[in-house]
C-alpha cells in the first residue's frame, strides 16, 4: 500500500473511516494541498448512508434526508456534484394522515408560506386538523419560548424536552402530533428522552431561523451513487488515496512527533490523523493520554433505526412521503424510481427509536406493518406484495439523551496531530449527515491549522450561507 499521493510540502495526513466525516475531511485536506491517504474498513464508503442490491432493486440501507438549513451537508452535495440528485422542495409541504379520523378528515399538512419568521408556519398551524384550536395555540406559545432560549446555556443539555414540554402547555397529544413528529425523526428519541439543548437547536434552526430553513431535500438516485461512486470519483481527482476493506488495527504516535497507523501487513507513517469512525472504535484505537476522560466515550449511548421495505403490485401512495399518526408506521417514502423498480410500487417505511422492534423477525414485522400500511394507505387494501423485508441499523445514531453534550468531545484530543470527527463529536447538531459533514469540517481545520496551512475558502463557503 502506498502512503497516497504527494502533496504540496510532502506533509501526510490519515483520515481513519470513510462515512461522511471522513470523506468531507479527506475531501478538505486534499483541497489545501495535503497528502490525504483515506481507510475504510467497509468494501465501501458512505458509513451508515448506503446501498445495496436486492434481486433488480438497489436499496438504500435507511431512508434518509436533509433540510435546507444544512448548509454544511448542501456544500457536501456541491463538493461531490451531487447536488441535483439530491433536490430540496421548492416550499416545505409534509402530509400527515391521522388513521383514527375520520374518512375524509384524516389528512393535515404542515407548511409553510412566503411570509417571514414565525408567519410562514401561521396558516398551517391555525388549520392543523390534529391539534385542537387550544392546542395550536398553546404549540404558538411554546414555539415562541423556545426561540428565546440560548443554546449557548450549557443548563440546557441536562433538561429533557418533553419537562420542557409539559412546563410549557403541551398536551401529550400536541407532543405526538406535532413535537414528536418532527422530534423523533430529527433526533431519534421522544421528547421526553431527548437533551433539551439537542431538541431546541433542532427546532429553531429548523423551524424558527429562516422561512425555508425546514424545506426537506433527499436523494432521488440510490445513496451508493452519492456516498460512494460520486464521493470516490472526487476523493480520487482530489489525489486522495483511498483504501476500502483496509481496517485500521493501531494508532501510535512515534518519537519524532509523526504518526504510526497500522493495518493488516503495512504500516503508513503521518504527520496527522483523523479518527472518523464510531465512538466506540475511537476509544479502542486512541492511543493512552489522548483524552481526558476516554470512558465517558462508552457513556455516549446509541440508538436503532428499523427501515421496513414493501414492494407492491400496483401503486398505493401519491405523495413522495408522509407522516402518520395513530399507527406505529412513523414515515412513509416512495422508493420506486430511485430504486430502478419499473412496475408496481417500493415503499421503504423509517422507523426511529426502534428499540423494541429492532430485533423482531421479519414474520412478525410483516404480521404487523401489512395491516398497518391498509389502513394507512386505502389502495394498500387490494394490492398484491411482491417482496417484503427489512433493514436494521442496531447503533444508528448517538442516544440523544440529556447529558451527552458534556460527553461529545470536540475535534481536538491531548495528543498533537490526533483528530477527531463523526456526527457524534461536539458539532452542536444530533445524529444528522449535517453533523457528521461538519465534524469532517472541524477536523480538516483544526489539522490545517496546525501543519500551518490556509483554509480553502470553497470549504468554508457553507458558513457564509449558515
């Protein structure tokens, strides 16, 4: 194995994982002029963003978006050329079926309008069929009071939201039909297991920054094209280095200040390393000293995601997604084009906080999620299944649970050219491909300012549009 490419001044820096941090900081690093050799232990890059085949089908492993307030995910999308693959709506517009409704009352639509911040949600939350009229306005209220909270309060991250809630007027159908709609697929958690901290910069970047701030974008193509083939072509014209099925066994630093970064029959020397992959790897590969407290990397909980997969004979659902109510189905998305099905319908089903469905068999989910998709979807009722199945991702994101803020450590570590980056280090976001773009960001950085190398301005273009 070669140590990569050379760069500007001969200086070489690892990058450890090939998820989205890791890519964003070889991708950075490469733009300044380092020697970037990028290892993923995978056969291939994307971390937990990714595809594969099934019979005809590619499959995304989870169903996956962004909104226009990330920025730092939108430059990633840019950097890679991706950007049209992967468009935003022109406005935000989500339907919401409440299945213990009525016939003909059961759709809600939250949306927004050309009008400034907080009008641009007024006549969507006035009209919200699931939410009484007292309800909507004490949501109003709520919404108000945490614009006014200060994210910078470190008081914050030990409250859970859903105290924050109840303190604040919401009823428990208010937190279901609206808080935690948007809550649990944002931060995976209910607001009552959620930090505070987490939660409030979720909804007033989201809801309360910019009238288009929550406009959702996801990738209309399988996301192995984005996260892997496009990511890989630019790594590559980049003059990264990219080694895949390469996993990383030893990082130690050597007497003369450089690095040693073992993998099975080689041994790479660099004058920095970045560390993206999960906190629990990271623990097990630092080096002693290179953090303060390294157990309190174990203490940084995970949680599941469960994606069910359902591919009928005909199509069942008109919108490209939904929320719904009064059902364990969460959100429903229309994976039919993306997936290169040419007849009948592919429905992938995202399931958060799946705790306690993430190891249920598949004859069970099936048992249950059937049922569940007619009454959510009248068409579902006639309709013939052609292929049912499920993906799991058992550590999915980081437990956004209060208190791990106090544990994410930041880019830095004790040890001079070790660096840290993935969604789970102090980027101030929850478990988001935004959070594990700029955790790549503020490793490049950090790595940039001590080999004493400029920041590319295209880099940081992301912050600008912040």
């Amino acid at each position: 194995m070669s140590d990569g490419r050379q760069g500007a001044d001969g200086r070489h820096t690892v990058v450890v994982g090939g998820g989205l941090a890791g890519i964003t900081a070889a991708l950075a690093l490469a733009d300044a002029g380092v020697r970037v050799t990028l290892l993923e232990g995978r056969p291939r890059l994307g971390g937990l963003a990714f595809s594969f085949r099934r019979g005809d089908l590619t499959v995304d492993n989870g169903q996956h978006v962004y909104l226009r307030c990330c920025t730092a995910y939108r430059w990633f999308l840019d950097r890679i050329g991706g950007a049209a693959l992967a468009p935003l709506q022109n406005r935000l517009d989500v339907p919401v079926v409440d299945v213990e409704r009525p016939a003909g009352r059961r759709l809600g639509r939250l949306r927004r309008d050309a009008l400034p911040v907080p009008l641009h949600l007024g006549r969507s939350l006035a009209t919200y069929p699931h939410l009484s009229l007292a309800e909507r306005a004490r949501v109003g209220r709520a919404a108000l009071a945490l614009k006014g909270l200060d994210l910078a309060d470190p008081a914050l991250d030990a409250q859970d939201f859903g105290s924050w809630l109840t303190a604040h007027g919401q009823s428990a159908r208010a937190v279901e039909a609206l808080w935690d709609l948007v809550g649990v697929a944002t931060l995976n958690a209910v607001a009552g297991e959620a930090s505070l901290a987490l939660a409030a910069m979720v909804f007033k970047t989201g809801l309360l920054s910019d009238p288009g701030a929550a406009d959702i974008g996801w990738a209309h193509v399988p996301l192995g094209d984005l996260h892997d083939r496009l990511a890989r072509k630019e790594l590559d014209s980049a003059g990264v280095r990219t080694e895949v099925r390469t996993r990383v066994t030893s990082v130690s630093a050597e007497e003369d200040g450089r690095w040693s970064v073992r993998v099975p029959g080689e041994t790479l020397t660099a004058d920095a390393v970045v560390l993206a992959v999960p906190q629990g790897e990271t623990r097990d590969l630092l080096p002693p000293g290179a953090l303060h407290a390294p157990e309190r990397l174990r203490e940084i909980g995970t949680a599941p995601i469960l994606n069910v997969h359902v591919v009928y004979d005909r199509k069942v659902l008109d919108a490209p997604f939904l929320a719904a109510l009064g059902t364990p189905v969460q959100w429903v998305f229309d994976r039919t084009d993306a997936s290169g099905l040419r007849e009948g319908q592919y429905l992938a089903l995202s399931q958060s906080t799946a705790q306690d469905e993430i190891d249920t068999p598949v004859a069970e989910l099936r048992a249950r999620y059937l049922p569940e998709l007619e009454r959510l979807l009248p068409r579902a009722r006639g309709a013939g299944v052609r292929d049912f199945f499920v993906t799991r991702e058992r550590h999915a994101t980081f437990a956004p649970a209060p208190g791990v803020g106090r544990l994410r450590p930041g880019a830095r570590t004790e040890a001079p050219g070790l660096y840290l980056a993935g969604a789970w280090t102090a980027t101030g976001w929850p478990a988001t491909m935004e959070s594990a773009v700029r955790s790549g960001v503020n490793a490049a950085d950090a790595v940039l300012g001590a080999l004493g190398r400029p920041r590319p301005h295209r880099l940081f273009a992301f912050e600008e549009a912040a």
